[in-house]
C-alpha cells in the first residue's frame, strides 16, 4: 500500500495550531506534517518575567504569518500567567512598534510593565 503524501495545513489554509510547551519553554507550529517546525523560545528571568528571545520559521514557510501567531500565542501566555515580558527576539520588538501604531493593546501592556524591551 502506497504511503499517503503529508499534507501541509497551510496549503489548504487551516487554522495554524501553535502548541505550547512549558517544560521545553517554547511554542511551535508543525509544518508540512511533524518533520519542519517554527519555534518561539523563551525563559524564565525572574519569577514573574519572561524573556521571549527568539523567533525562527523555516525559509520555505516565511511570510505567512506564522511568526506572528507564535508571537501572539506567547504574548496571551504572558497575560494569562500574569506575567511580564522581556523582548530580547527582534520580530517581537518589531511587532510591538506594529502593535503600537494600530492596537490600544501594545500601548496598555507597555504602560501596565508587561513589555519591556530594555536590556536586563
């Protein structure tokens, strides 16, 4: 019986799942099946602030949105936990200028302390 193809959720323009996981301390989006992934990778820094430090989509799956659903998933992560954010991934940095010029929420979560992207 013949192997059936992998079918890669963004073709077929499915909702991107991002997954969350707290003991690896990252947040991903499988691609193309289990085999590629795009990642967000954060730490600890404190007991109540995160550094999210990095950013990474494979080349093929660049410029469709990706990044910023992982971005999204993690800035929920912080709100949700109660927590406060250190912006060391320079996608993030960009995004929050975006967010500043056409979301209230950038702005709020700036004057709340819960984006900082100040050194440590």
């Amino acid at each position: 019986m013949a192997q059936a193809a992998q079918i890669n959720v963004l073709d077929l323009n499915c909702p991107i799942k991002v997954e969350h996981d707290r003991k690896r301390r990252q947040f991903t989006v499988r691609l193309n099946g289990s085999h590629d992934r795009a990642v967000l990778l954060y730490e600890y820094v404190g007991k109540r602030t995160v550094d999210l430090q990095h950013t990474e989509v494979p080349d093929a799956y660049r410029g469709r949105g990706i990044a910023k659903h992982l971005a999204k998933a993690a800035m929920d992560f912080v709100v949700e936990e109660d927590l406060k954010a250190h912006l060391t991934c320079w996608y993030i940095q960009n995004m929050k200028r975006t967010w500043k010029t056409t979301r209230n929420t950038c702005s709020q979560f700036t004057r709340e302390g819960i984006l900082s992207a100040a050194p440590l």
